[in-house]
C-alpha cells in the first residue's frame, strides 16, 4: 500500500460566487510521483504533466488533480460527497500501485478533447435543455471540463447509448473500468 494515511481538507470553492460547493484535498503520507505514470496509463483523458510533475483528471463534473504529495477534487455537493470521492481516489492510487506490475506506464501527454469532436457527438438538437443555446456551445462547455453529459437528456434516450459512450470516453469522465 502507497498511501498508509492522509490529512483532508474540506473548504468552500472560492472558484464558484454563484454557486455553493466545495472543494478537498486530500495530503497524502507518501510521494506519489512513481505512481502518476501508472494512474496516467489507468485514467481515461488523463493529462500528466511529467515536468510538474501531476497529473489532472475529469471524472464526471469533477476537476481532480494528484501530486506528489496531495489530490485535489472540486465541484463537491457536500462534505460527505468530498469524503467519499477521496476515499475512493486514494483506495485507486494504492490499487494501481499495487497492480504496477501489470501496467504498463504512460508517461504521455494527452491532450484535452477538441470541441468539435464532442460536438459531433451530440444530438445536434438545438433545444436548450441542457442549459446552453445550442449543442456547439454546450459542446465547447463539456470540452472545457464546465459541464457534463448528464446534463443533455437526449443523451439518455433509447438509440443514444453508443454516442453517450463515445463522449464520455472521448472525455475520459468514467471510472477506469476493471478498478472497482
């Protein structure tokens, strides 16, 4: 086990006036700069940073970021939700360091979805459900990491199960499938 224990901070976003959530980081007891290359090679649309060295990540509405010496999370609803979502973050950092072996390191750079290929991906309705004008500027939102796919019903209607998964692989907001 990498990560024995850790210190949490649960604080409100001074990131959001507008809306009321929170934000958490978790300091760590250990230097995770061996296992980054790993979670980079587990985490779908990671993007490693080697020079940081970190490594940022997008799950669900979720920005989360790991360094040596911590992990972040922001866009949290509650308190608990942060102390769930930590709890889960590092019980994967130590699963992946374990599993090391196994896994071949990725010490790429991805680079972050382009708009237009999320846009194609959406339903191209136009009708402002989820919040946005139109389906381009939602898509620009989703590329940006402002926004999630939940956030289009369309997306959950019978015939758009394929293009959901593509978007959200395209966007790397699932859990890494085969880690829980």
């Amino acid at each position: 086990m990498l990560v024995q224990s850790y210190k949490l901070e649960i604080n409100m976003s001074p990131h959001s006036s507008e809306e009321f959530e929170y934000e958490a980081i978790a300091y760590v007891d250990a230097d995770l700069s061996q296992a980054l290359p790993y979670l980079n090679a587990v985490l779908p649309r990671g993007i490693y940073l080697p020079d940081v060295p970190a490594l940022s990540w997008r799950y669900r509405n979720h920005n989360i970021g790991f360094w040596p010496n911590r992990i972040a999370v922001d866009h949290l609803e509650s308190r608990e939700e942060a102390e769930e979502l930590v709890e889960k973050l590092v019980a994967l950092v130590n699963k992946v360091w374990e599993r090391r072996p196994e896994i071949q390191p990725d010490f790429t750079t991805h680079r972050p979805p382009q708009p237009l290929e999320v846009y194609k991906l959406l339903p191209g309705l136009n009708c402002g459900k989820c919040g946005e004008n139109s389906c381009f500027n939602f898509a620009l939102k989703l590329a940006a990491g402002q926004s999630s796919p939940e956030n289009c019903p369309h997306l959950s209607e019978k015939g758009m199960e394929e293009k959901k998964g593509q978007l959200e692989k395209l966007l790397g907001n699932r859990w890494p499938e085969g880690w829980f």
